[in-house]
C-alpha cells in the first residue's frame, strides 16, 4: 500500500509538471514579450519558478501545522485548512466547477481581447469664458504641475517663428518679471531727484501700440501720457507714488543703472481690473509665505516699453497675443502651436474662447460589453453557489456543531470562489493573449495587445472580484443557514436564559456542539486538561450524574479575568434526542456582568474549537486479545495510536485489526509499532520516555507489569492524561469477543 501511495504521487507530480510544460510552452509562442529575452533564459526561469513554487507550497504545509504543545488555532493553519477544504468540495463537484471555471475564462478572455484601456498623450481642447471680445491667439508656457498665474519664459526663436507665420497681423508680447517673496529683496529701487525711493517688485514690459489694441491698457493712464513704442526712457507708475515721491510728469527717476522719464500715473484700480484674454490678472504676482501667488500690490509695479523690460533683472517674455488677417486659420495655428512647442493656446473670439494643450489622456475601447458580461458571470457563479449552499445543508450543520461560527463557515464559500477566480483568471488570461494571434490570422486587431504585467494582474484581480461579489450572498446565506445570528446566540436579556443559584443569579448559554456517547470520555478529558493549562482558572471538578434520559456529566470552574473580576461557571454535557447537547452556566462576579459573560464563553467555545480540530494520540502496550485497543479507538478517535509490544507477529494482527474496524464502520488511526525486550530495562525506559513525550493519552493498562510501572511513571512525570481500561473477563471471553465495549477510567 504505500509503495501504491508512492506511485501515485509520483504519476501525480509527473502529470503537474508535464501540464506545467505545456502551459509555459504556450505561453512563449502567444505572450510577444517572451521573444524578447534569450530562450535559455527562459527556459531556466520556467525551471527556477516551478522549483520555487513546489518548495513555497511544501514549506506553507509545513508551517501551517500546529505545533504540537500549542492547541491554539494559529492564523495560517485556518487559512491552509480553509483553502484546503474549498480545494476539496470543488473537486467533489467536478462539472459545476468546470461550468464555473468556463465562466470567469470566458470573462477575462473577453476583458483582455475585446477592451483596450492604454494611456495616451495628446492635443485636447476646452471651452472656456470669454472675457475679452477680440479676435486673438494667447500663447504661454506654464511649468508642470504649477499654478495657472505661474509662467515659463518664451524664447525670442517662437516670436521669430510666429513673425514669419503668413496671415499673421499682429504679434505683441508681454515682459514681466517672475514672482519674488512679497517679504523679500526687491527686483530693485527707484529714486526721485529729491532722493525719495519706492521698492518695485513688479514690472510689465509691453508694445504700447499693439497692447492698447488687445487689452486696452492705455485706458488705465489717468494723469500724463500713455507710452509711445519707441520710449526706451518712458515709464508708468502709480498715481499713489506721485505725493509720496513729490514727483510729476516729465521727473525724472533713477534705478537699475538707468534713467527713467515719467510719462504718466496709472490708476490702481484700473490696472487691478485689468484681465488678460485667458482670464488672468494683468498684474505681476508676488508670493506670500503660506499663501502662494498673490496680484502684487500696484504701487510696487512699473510699467516700461517690452525692449526696455528686457534689460531688468529677472523678467522676461511670460506670454504672446497674435492677430491673423484670416478667421480660419486662428484654429489652425492655435493646434499647430499647441502640438509643436506644447505651449498652451488660447483661441479668443467675441463670445467664445477655447484652449488648446497636450495632456495625458486614457484610450477605452470595448469596456461596455464588460460589464453585462460581468453581470451574466456573477449571476452563473452566484446560482452556483446556492445550489451548493442547499446541497450541503447537512454538512453546514456538521460544521457549525463542531465550533465554527458563521463567519467561519462563510469564508470556506468565499474561499472556493477565490479559487475558482485565481484558476479562471489565469487561464482567461492565456487564451486571451492567444486569441491575439488568431485575430491577427482574421483580419487585424481594433484593440491594443496587453503586453504589460498590469492586465495580467488586472485580469486575476477582475476575475477575483467577480467571483467574490458572486459569492457573497450565497456565502451570507451559508452563514445563517444553522445559526441565524451571533446576536441571538449572544443576547442574555431574555428571561427564559436566568436561573438562580446558590452563588446568585446565573446564565444558561447554549455552546454549538454536539457529542456522540463515544466522544464523551475524550471531550471531557481534553477540556479538563486545557483548563488546568490555563492560569486564568481554578477549583476545575468533574462530576457525574444519571438522569432518566442517561448520564448526565459537569465540569466545574472558575474563570479570573483581569480587573474586571471572576465568573462561576460550569459545563453540562447532558443527553439529548440525538447525542449530546452542551450548555455553559455562567454566574458573573463582576460590575461589568455582559462583558465577562462574553469574555467567558468566547474563552469556552474556544477551547471546544480546539478540540474538534485537535489530534488526539494514545499510547499503550499491545494487547494481544484487541479488546484494549479496539475501546481506546473507540472512545478516543486518535489521529494514531503508538504501541509498544514484545510479540513479533503485531504487525500482522494489526492488519487484520484495521480490516475489522472498517467493517465495523470505524476509521482506524494510523499505527506506530515500537518493539521492545521485555527484560531490558534501559531500552524500555528510553523508548518509553521518547514516546510519552508525542502523545496525549497513556493507558496503563496491560500485561506486562513492568512495562505498565515505565508507562505510569513517565506519564505521571511529563503530567499527561492516564487513562485505564478495565477487563474483569477470563482469556477465553476475551479471545471469543474482543469487541465488546469496555469502561475507561481517566485519570489528568
């Protein structure tokens, strides 16, 4: 048998690594990126990942086991269980895996040959609110990611250029300095010729003709002259300074090395309203701490000739307007711009004004067929999924009774759509990159090839997704199907859940579980051990009674919780129409009664979690007649059974003994055989002391007197449960009837 069991997984891994070769084989000829890198290379890969893959899973089944010591249920043994599970049952139903797994194919195969979502980089244009009504283009240059009032210089080459474009009437740009702290350096000072100053941190160098015409901006002059195109000395300042520097039109004024003649005084308010074609202050901004750009304040502003600006620190061309002689070309141009120089263009006419730029756009095609697709799956998936929720009534109910809560049970559903998902995913996403090469074969592709490792992860995550959403009531149902809330499992207020006690009033709680009468002696044992584990709890009994309806058992206890007192409780285990029923009395010595109720059955239901997905190993000598071995299988259900005989044949007795229980409708445990000299001391006590250590359970019970002394003193020793078998019957009664059932006394 096990060299069969060998064989068999060896054809099995054999098969998985042929499967394996196949699909990487595919996948080489379908994925275009797979030709770019060396076929040595990639064969190595291949090797390296499927090696690396078999060692992850090997070492996730390794350290996904319990240690032995710890009965606590570790967070990546429920996740391999629950995985392991849901592997199982979709095994179990092959055909409506397969109908599930053809879906999610079928969705991401569709996903990635019939939609394209791919990033793209180009002209765009948006309407905006005209402000001014004129016929102009406004050309600037902004940095990326700056604020709109912000600038990036032109060069004198795109003025060049737009003065050699045919059609164009006007150019007139605009000079103005780059935003400086408004609590810093200023770009420089001016000086009357009474030696009064002003501080100037903004300044706007214009082609008076041309700007006149554009903005408007001569009608912000409000004492004196507006410039002429030709005053390289003229210069515009505020009428606010005229008092302050006890100047008039025609002073002089003095600064940056220069001489500058006053044609005019401007007004605040005028230039404070002054907007330029795309919506934007006219004004210089400056920066405040915390603020960011800010209009500068007009008293610190000058206002020269465009040429003349050039040769002051810190400013240069911030933007252009154009004129054209032809309505038609102002579009054309605008796009020309915008696309060469990716500048930002505003196309102005009287009522509209349109901006054109270059921004990174995403290209969809195909995405509306996704999502009833999406839909049809989910609603395959779900449907599914109920059908297996009602077939499986019997063993939810199984399983709520061995201690998982609904939440428990609803991840093992959700855990099998996940499966599914994975798997489907990652084989839609193989025959969607070979439908590329068969669609090439037909006439082209409308879509782009997914080429990037993103769609392959999209496509698990889609596939993924849809199968959880399609789970999820399927799954809630599954959930409430035996326990219908863990509210009303919960609730304590109801009269019907208080007794009175000796000690005071008292909870009844019903624990989900139920025992068979062969379970009894193992339960109890186990929690009884586990509470004297525990350093949270004292005075543990056990006591039994016989009811009219049969024995009736209790464990005793108290259960010490930090700061917040004491409850007294105790476990009833008594018969019930099928089996055995449990219920928790708890009597809370606390101001917070609710919560160390909580505390405590939470603690409880642990503990009767551990033990249904606990092993359960007994030690004991061979019994020759059976009859010892057959009530401690019985009784315990070990996972295995260590033996320690001094008869050689045991091995073939054993064969026979596991034929026995089978027909007898009993899972035999798995059987260790450790053979001994029944005279030397030394090799028993060693044997002994190495395999006391690995069980739970030692019987006693036996023959051989000095083999029954080792036992109970190494037993007694590393403090595990003792139990005895007791057979008053002659030899021949045994022999005759080695399976009758027998009394086990245990002692902890």
């Amino acid at each position: 048998m096990i060299s069969n069991r060998k064989f068999l997984i060896s054809v099995t891994s054999l098969a998985g690594a042929f499967f394996y070769i196949i699909l990487i084989t595919l996948f080489y000829y379908v994925f275009p990126g797979c030709r770019l890198i060396p076929q040595s290379t990639y064969i190595v890969m291949s090797i390296f990942t499927f090696i690396s893959g078999k060692i992850a899973v090997s070492l996730f089944i390794r350290f996904s086991q319990t240690e032995k010591r710890d009965r606590s249920i570790q967070l990546k043994s429920a996740v391999a269980a629950a995985f392991s599970l849901g592997s199982r049952n979709l095994r179990r139903r092959r055909m409506r895996t397969l109908i599930n797994l053809a879906s999610i194919m079928i969705l991401v195969f569709g996903f990635i040959t019939l939609t394209s979502v791919s990033p793209g980089y180009g002209l765009s244009k948006r309407g905006l609110r005209p402000v001014l009504p004129v016929d102009a283009i406004l050309i600037r240059d902004q940095p990326l990611g700056g604020a709109p009032e912000s600038f990036v210089s032109l060069p004198e080459s795109f003025i060049e250029w737009l003065e050699s474009y045919p059609n164009v009437t006007l150019i007139s740009p605009k000079a103005e300095n780059s935003p400086l702290s408004a609590f810093g350096e200023p770009l420089g000072i001016l000086y009357s010729e009474d030696g009064k100053a002003m501080g100037v941190y903004g300044i706007i160098g214009i082609v008076p003709s041309k700007e006149a015409k554009i903005t408007g901006i001569n009608r912000i002059v409000d004492e004196g002259n507006y410039l002429e195109d030709d005053d390289l000395k003229g210069i515009l300042i505020s009428s606010s300074l005229r008092e302050r520097l006890k100047v008039d039109v025609g002073d002089k004024l003095y600064g940056f090395g220069q001489e500058f003649i006053i044609r005019g005084f401007f007004n605040n308010e005028a230039l404070r309203r002054l907007i330029d074609i795309h919506g934007l202050a006219f004004l210089p901004y400056v920066i405040y701490p915390g603020v960011g750009l800010v209009q500068c304040p007009e008293s610190d502003v000058i206002i020269v000739i465009y040429e003349k600006a050039l040769t002051l620190p810190k400013v240069s061309t911030s933007r252009v307007v154009v004129q054209l002689n032809n309505f038609e070309s102002y579009k054309s141009l605008s796009k020309i711009i915008a696309l060469t120089y990716e500048y930002k263009v505003y196309e102005s006419h009287p009522g509209s004004l349109t901006l054109y730029y270059l921004k990174k756009y995403v290209e969809v095609q195909g995405v509306e067929l996704i999502f009833p697709l999406m839909v049809l799956v989910m609603l395959n998936i779900g449907l599914s999924m109920f059908a297996t929720v009602n077939e499986r009534r019997n063993e939810i109910a199984s399983l709520s009774s061995l201690g998982l809560n609904p939440t428990h049970i609803a991840i093992l559903f959700v855990t099998e759509a996940l499966i599914i998902g994975f798997v489907g995913g990652g084989f839609g996403y193989l025959l969607g990159i070979t439908g590329y090469r068969v669609a090439s074969l037909l006439g082209g592709l409308q879509v782009r090839e997914k080429v990037s490792v993103e769609w392959g992860i999209a496509s698990i995550f889609l596939s993924g997704f849809t199968a959880i959403i399609a789970s999820f009531i399927p799954a809630l149902r599954s959930s409430t199907l035996v326990t219908p809330s863990l509210i009303r499992r919960w609730k304590m207020e109801e009269s019907e859940n208080l007794i009175e006690t000796d000690s005071g009033r008292a909870y009844i709680l019903d624990l989900p579980i139920k025992l068979m009468a062969k379970e009894l002696e193992s339960f109890t044992t186990f929690v009884n051990r586990r509470l004297r584990e525990d350093g949270t709890t004292r005075v543990i009994k056990l006591e039994e009674e016989t009811s009219e309806k049969g024995i009736v058992k209790k464990i005793s206890f108290m259960h010490y919780l930090p700061e917040m007192g004491r409850t007294e409780n105790e476990i009833v285990i008594q018969p019930e129409e099928k089996g055995y029923g449990l219920k928790l009395i708890c009597n809370p010595h606390s101001s917070s009664k609710v919560e160390a109720i909580r505390i405590t059955t939470t603690y409880v239901r642990k503990i009767i979690l551990e033990w249904s997905a606990s092993t359960c190993e007994v030690l004991t000598s061979f019994d020759p007649y059976l009859s010892r071995l057959y009530n401690l299988v019985n009784v315990y259900s070990p996972t295995t059974l260590y033996l320690i005989s001094t008869y050689p044949n045991t091995h073939d007795k054993i064969e026979k003994f596991k034929d026995a229980l089978i027909s007898r409708g009993i899972r035999p445990p798995k059987f260790t055989i450790s053979y001994v000299d029944s005279l030397d001391l030394e090799q028993i006590m060693k044997i002994v002391k190495d395999l006391v250590s690995r069980v739970d359970i030692v019987c006693v019970s036996g023959e051989n007197v000095l083999l029954c002394t080792v036992l109970t003193m190494e037993a007694a020793k590393q403090n595990k449960t003792i139990c005895y078998v007791i057979d008053d019957r002659s030899v021949e009664e045994r022999m005759n009837n080695p399976f009758q059932d027998l009394k086990i006394i245990s002692v902890s």
